[in-house]
C-alpha cells in the first residue's frame, strides 16, 4: 500500500512493494513546502496583476521582493505582499521619484526591473566567468539566471543566487539542448547559452510528439524521493528531492543531495516543456488525476503521450508512467518510467492494469 508521509500531502512514490524496499514512488512537497515561496513570475507577465497591492500572495510578489533587494532592500523573499514589502515599495517608489503609494504598478515596475537589471549587473560568462554551480553568486550568476529565463528553463528570481531553483533551470536547459545533465555550467553549456535560439514554451492542442521528447530528453536522471516538485520554489524538472518519509534500503538517504526527478516529477516536467502544462502545479499523482487537463480514458483507448496511474482507484493513487506508444524496432509497447530509489528514468516495457488519462490544453 502506498507510504503516507506524515504531515505531507502524497507524492508519487513508485510501486507499492518497491516503496518498502527501496523509498519509491511519491514523496509529496512538505508541510514547509506550503510556505515556500511561490515561484517568481516575472512582473511584466499577463499572469500578474497590473497594480500589486499588499496582500496579494504569488509568484509576482517572489519577484517583486527579489527585485526590491537587488536594490537595497532586505526583505525575507516569501511571495506574501506584508507590511515590509509595502515598506520596500514606499522607498523604492520616493528614491526613483514615483508616487509612493506602496502600489506596484506598471510605472513602477519598469522602474524596478530597470533598476535591478542595473544592479545584478550583465557579464560575458564564457569570458568573465569560471565554471558556475551551486553556490556561486553575484553577476555572473544573475547573467546566467537572465539567459535560463531567454530559454524558458525555469521562472528564477535574477537574485544572483544560483541555489536549487538555478540549478534545475540549469539541468533542464542542459537536459533540452543533449547536454550532459550535472547542474554545471561549463564551457559546452555555455556555448550552447550564447549560440542556441530561444523558443516559447509549446501552447494550443498538445503535441504528443513534444511531450514524449521532452521525456526522453531525461533519459538518464536519477530517481529521487520528491524530486521534480518544487519544494524549494523551483519550477519543473530535476531538483533536489527531501528525506522526510523516506524508508528505502539505500541509506544514507541521497534525496537531499542528489537531483532528478519521482514519478510524478518526470510526468510533470514532460508536460511543462513538451505542453506548457504544469500538471497539479507540481502536486502528487492524486492530484494530478485531478487535474482539470486530465480526461479519464479506457486502456483500449490509449495512444502515445497518455499516462497510466496506479494505485486502488482513479484518484488514490501511488505511480505514474507516460505511454510512449509501440516501438518500431521490437513492436512492443514501451512507456518513460522513474521508478525507484537507485534507478534511473528509463524507457522500457509497458505495464498496463492501471487508470489511464489523457492530457489536452
């Protein structure tokens, strides 16, 4: 039966039985997750409003405070629109002669972005910069949260702190562009950042041709318990996973310490960078059946780009595969599958007798 985590909602943690082994399956985002800041969306978004007013709680308030202490505040970034931030505004606003009414609107917003790009400062990084990986700060590593951003590899704050949100932006650029998947920015990635075409994120009717490539592109990664979740405020794709709940015989637990993605996390990452779809907003494999893209389908129905829960009914659920469709070398059907701690996504023979879905915009 699947693991319950104590005071966690459930995350995909692979099949029942391998979970008491080995820590599969679905770890889910933590109680502290709850409270971790939303992930920053940038302010000149449609997602955003056109006035932030306090008390306004999202992603467009993480990247308001980012801004804000770019520029000499030193707010705790929590995406909550509090008195501080109100405060920040207020002084933001009277040092760049706005109306210093504490109402981020689009005066000042242009007014801030200008005035934090200015600060992170813009460098070369394949001439000004060593080898970037967690850890770094400062402008070589706001350049580079900048260009992720060009690629669409995450929704990073430009803070100048490449931390665990960074680092996943850097594996999925890394993971889209056949680059090897390590988090380090070196030489190859750096070319690839200055040579490569920027494309927007796949909208409209989904393509199951784009989601299966984004699967395969993770080809590779490891398991992690909780991994691709966004416990940490990153967006989609490989991230540090976490430790709370996790019983597998491979100890010490790597979770913390190593990147990749669960289940849930590679279904989500497929559909994020083949659909634009950010399934259950990085939620467990319960939650995403409840997804208003997912549309219940017979297994006689299936077709590539589908996905198949497991679990003791269509929305209590432990594992999730991506149908990848039938292989035109041996015939068989295959699916893309993270399955357990101390594997790796894989793409490998279809297991059939679960819940299956299909993902439209």
């Amino acid at each position: 039966m699947p693991i319950l985590l104590p005071t966690r909602r459930r995350l995909s943690l692979g099949l029942a039985l391998a979970a008491a082994l080995t820590g599969v399956g679905a770890y889910t985002a933590s109680s502290a997750a709850a409270t971790a800041a939303p992930t920053p969306i940038p302010l000149t978004s449609p997602a955003c409003p056109a006035n932030l007013l306090q008390g306004e709680y999202d992603g467009c308030v993480t990247q308001l405070q980012s801004e804000l202490n770019l520029t000499g505040a030193t707010l705790t970034v929590d995406g909550q629109f509090g008195p501080a931030t109100g405060t920040a505004v207020r002084n933001f606003q009277t040092s760049h002669a706005l109306t210093a009414d504490g109402i981020v609107g689009p005066a000042t917003k242009s007014a801030l972005d200008t005035a934090a790009a200015a600060a992170s400062g813009t460098v070369d990084l394949r001439t000004q910069c060593g080898d970037l990986r967690t850890g770094a700060t400062g402008s070589c590593a706001s350049t580079l949260q900048t260009m992720l951003n060009t690629f669409h590899a995450g929704h990073l704050a430009v803070d100048g702190q490449f931390g665990p949100a960074t680092d996943t932006a850097v594996r999925n650029f890394q993971a889209s562009h056949a680059l090897p998947i390590d988090g380090v920015v070196g030489a190859t990635t750096k070319t690839a950042l200055y040579t490569a075409t920027p494309v927007p994120l796949p909208s409209g009717p989904v393509d199951p041709t784009k989601v299966l490539n984004a699967a395969k592109s993770y080809l590779g990664v490891p398991y992690v318990w909780g991994g691709g979740h966004s416990m940490r405020g990153e967006g989609p794709g490989p991230s540090l996973g976490t430790c709370d709940g996790y019983t597998g015989s491979i100890q010490p637990c790597p979770a913390d310490t190593t990147a990749g993605m669960d289940c849930s996390g590679l279904v989500r990452a497929a559909y994020w960078f083949g659909a634009g779809i950010d399934l259950a907003n990085g939620g467990d494999t319960n939650q995403q059946t409840l997804d208003r893209h997912l549309t219940p389908i017979t297994e006689s129905e299936r077709r590539p780009g589908d996905v198949e829960y497991f679990g003791t009914d269509a929305h209590t659920t432990h594992h999730v595969v991506l149908y990848a469709g039938t292989d035109p070398g041996t015939g068989a059907d295959m699916m893309y599958e993270a399955k357990e701690t101390g594997s790796y996504v894989h793409y490998v023979g279809l297991h059939t007798g679960g819940f299956w879905y299909r993902v439209s915009a």
